[in-house]
C-alpha cells in the first residue's frame, strides 16, 4: 500500500468514527443531527468516485434508512436500504478495516436484514483483533449468532453463540450474557430442549437473582415457549402470567412486548386444544400490535394455525394469506416460520378440495426453501481467543441514586470517562448496556486492579454511581463493591 492508499484510509477511519456518532444519535432520537452526519458522509462518497472513501455511501444511506425507520416512513426506509446494497461491490468487502464491517453489519442488523448484516458480521470478525478487545469479538459473534436464529437456521446460530459464550464465561457476571444464553436456548430449543432449558433458566436467574425482574421476563417468555412445545402447559402459562404481572405493572412497557406475550399464550391455549381461548388471546395480540409492525406476522400465523386446528379452514386459508404478506414485507423473514406458514395455507387448501389454488404457493414454496438452503454457515468463530485481560463491570442502578442529570448528560459523563481512560493508556470502555432496570459500563484492560485504581476518584466523587456495583475480575479471581450512596468515600 502506497503512501496516498495509507492517508486514504486513515480518511475512512475518520469518517467511520462520523457514522459512529450519528447511529448513536439517531438511537438517541435526535434524528436531525443523525440526518445531517449522514448526508454529509453521502456527499463526501459522491466526490470521491475513484478512492476508497466511496466505499462510506452504503454506510451513510443505511444510516439515513435507520433515520426513516425511527420515523416510520417504511417505504423511504426499504428504498434507502436497498438503494445501499446496490452501492456494495467487492472491492467494498476487501476494506481491511474492522470497523468498517462492524458498522455495516451494526446498521443492517438494527433494519432488520439479517442476511446482509451476516456477510459483514463475518468480515468483522476476520478482521478483528481479540486480543485488543475480545469482549468486542464476543459481541460479534452473538450478533451472528442472532442473524441466524432470527432467520430461522438454529443448526447455524449455535456455532458462534458457543464461542461468545467461551469468552463471556471467563467474566461471568459480564451483560451479554443473558442475552447470548437467550439466542442459544432458542437456536437449539427444538433439537436440543434440554439445552435450551439450561440456557433459559440460567439466563432468567442471573436477573431475578438481584430483583431485576423486566429483565428476566424474555427468558421467562422462552421457558414459557418451550414448556407448551413439551406439553408442560400448566408450567408455561405460569410463566406467560408472571412475565404478564410484570410488564402490564410498569407503565413504560411498549405495546408490543404485551402483544407478543399474548400471542405466546393463545399458543399454548392452541396447543392446548382450548381454541375459544387461544383466539381471544391471539385477537388481543393483533389489536395491541401497530398496523407497521412486522411482528404482525406472528400473530396472524398462530390466528392462522389455531383456526386450521379448530377445523376452521376457509378462515385459516385468508390469516395464512396474511401472515406470508407480512413476511414479504420483512428484509429478513424467518424461513422456518415462513415455510411453515406457505405448507400451513398449502394443507388447508388441499382440505377445502382448492387445488387450483396451489401451484403459486407451490412455487413459492420452493422458492423460499432454495433461498434458506443458499445461506452458508459462518466460517469464523470456532476458534476465537478466549479472554485474558482484567475486566471492571460498573451496574449501576437507573433509580434511586437521586441523579437528576438528563439521559444525554451522562452519556456526556461516560464518554468523557471512557476518552480519560483510553488516553491514560491503561485502558478501554468496552460496552454500555441498558436494561430495564440498570446501565452497565464495561471497561477492560490488561490490569483490572489498575482500571478500577483509575476510575476510583470519579466513582467515589460522582453521585452518579451512587449504589453501583462494580465487579473487578482478573481471569479467575474477582472481587465485588457496592459503591456508597450519594458520593461518598469508595473502601
């Protein structure tokens, strides 16, 4: 690489740490600024036909996609996706830049096509450095992972839901856990129930365990799943009705989180054979959902199922029919529950003697089986690093610290920390997650003792890790603090 290629390139790094800031503000609603780092990335692409810094254009038009879609302007949002994959070729692909394929495969995953977000997830990876940051690479896989489960291809999924596992158990207390134990439970749930219910119960506990109970509720939800699949009714709508309690008592529960969970319900009652009650359940469902909301289809399909079990099936043929549209209209449909779907509307018409019917779903058919048999299995992640480093894990609570600062305020105040300890050089922030209950700043580094040594005065001057329990761990061995409330001194 010449001279002119390096200054190129150390150009993109630039402009990626641009798009950096503007999906994190288009996650945190403020789209107008969001939209202006994206056209301006969209115009420094169309100058520069000839360089590598073309390549920025599919990032900044998924970007402006993402802005739609927080906008619900769906048809401008599929136009500007697709407008983006048409702007990718291979010369895009061979950019030697993990970050680079880290926020392609960040910006598809968040518009919900997976099957692109796949291809960049994998060249992430190839390009990461688990040695750097392999919390970073842990997070990669489970995204991977998550693409195939969400697509439906669980025999995939399992592969680097495994290998992120490898590295998060050495920090078991680490966030990301829960949710990679979720996506495993569920890539394996019909193959390997046993499993699953390891993975869910773990997962769930690791919540409940310190009270956090909004956040326990998905593996709840799952435990629910996987109980009326084995015909453990009673046990699944025990859990169906704590996550129930749970959810309709927090005001901020959005609409859709209750349509899924009675939707979840009117299967088991479907399972059940108790069909007025299935299809009061799955009614609720539909009517909570927002007519945009593509998980819509799930809905429908079980409407769908339980009508053709109830020998209802002239009504099952027209919520089949409903369910496959909503699919179309997914980038990323799960073809499980798609083929499903089209051999469902294909037995139903076969029954009502509407042969004539068929042939399209027929074709249709096949047609989805052929796209599902054409996505390979990732090829990296089996043999990813496990972690060596020190970890320093702050969970700090979301009420009760008396912090009256604003959302962006301390984000302002965890930027701010995470740029003094990248510039001490003794280490990094590696992730900030939110739940329902707490936000979790994830810093790592070759010393854990020496990381939390240099966060020690902000923790024990700044009300706003009043309460926050900080894990520091140093490969096997690890020690745990709950900070003092209201600022005062840190033992």
């Amino acid at each position: 690489m010449d001279t002119a290629e390096i200054k190129t390139l150390l150009k993109l790094e630039i402009l990626i740490k641009v798009v950096a800031q503007a999906v994190d503000a288009t996650q945190r609603g403020q789209l107008e600024l969001a939209e202006k780092g994206f056209s301006s990335l969209d115009r420094i692409a169309e100058s520069e036909p000839a360089t590598l810094l073309r390549h920025v254009k599919p990032l900044a038009l998924l970007g402006l996609a993402l802005v739609r879609t927080k906008q619900g302007d769906q048809e401008q949002e599929r136009s500007l996706r697709e407008r983006a994959v048409a702007a990718i070729d291979e010369d895009c692909k061979n950019i030697p830049l993990a970050n680079f394929h880290y926020f392609m495969g960040l910006e598809f995953h968040r518009l919900q096509d997976y099957r692109n977000a796949l291809t960049f997830w994998e060249l992430a990876l190839q390009h990461a450095k688990p040695e750097t940051d392999p919390m970073l690479v842990a997070e990669m896989l489970q995204k991977t992972g998550e693409c195939y489960s969400r697509m439906g291809l669980g025999e995939y999924a399992a592969i680097p839901l495994r290998a992120a596992l490898k590295i998060l158990n050495k920090v078991p207390e680490h966030p990301w856990r829960p949710a990679t134990l979720l996506t495993l439970g569920n890539a394996v749930r019909k193959t390997q129930p046993a499993e699953a219910e390891v993975c869910f119960r773990e997962a769930a506990e690791m919540h409940a365990a310190k009270l956090q109970y909004l956040s326990a509720a998905p593996a709840w939800v799952n435990l629910g799943i996987l109980c009326a699949e084995q015909g453990r009714y009673d046990e699944s709508l025990e859990f169906y009705g704590k996550v129930l309690r749970v959810r309709e008592n927090n005001a901020a529960t959005p609409p859709d989180k209750i349509a899924l969970l009675h939707n979840n319900i009117a299967g088991c009652y479907r399972r059940m054979k108790k069909f007025d009650e299935a299809l009061a359940s799955v009614n609720r469902s539909i009517d909570l959902f927002a007519a945009s909301d593509a998980q819509r289809a799930y809905a429908y399909s079980t409407k769908a199922m339980t009508l053709r079990d109830a020998g209802r099936d002239d009504e099952a043929v027209a919520w089949f029919r409903n369910a496959i549209a909503e699919r179309k209209k997914q980038a990323s449909p799960s073809f499980e529950a798609y083929l499903d779907d089209l051999q469902g509307l294909m037995d139903a018409l076969k029954r009502l003697g509407r042969e004539s019917e068929m042939s399209p779903v027929e074709k249709e058919l096949a047609d989805v089986t052929q796209q599902r048999d054409s996505i390979q299995a990732a090829q990296g992640g089996g043999d990813i690093a496990a972690f060596a480093g020190g970890s320093v894990l702050m969970e700090v609570p979301k009420a009760g610290n008396g912090d009256p600062r604003t959302n962006e305020e301390i984000r302002n105040l965890v930027y701010g920390l995470a740029g003094a300890l990248a510039e001490s050089g003794v280490g990094r922030i590696s992730g900030h997650i939110t739940s329902p209950e707490t936000r979790t700043l994830i810093f790592t580094g070759e010393d854990a003792e020496r990381v939390f040594e240099f966060l020690s005065p902000l923790l024990s001057s700044d009300p706003f890790f009043s309460g926050a329990r900080v894990v520091v761990r140093q490969g096997d061995a690890s020690r745990e603090i709950v900070l003092p409330m209201k600022g005062t001194a840190v033992n």
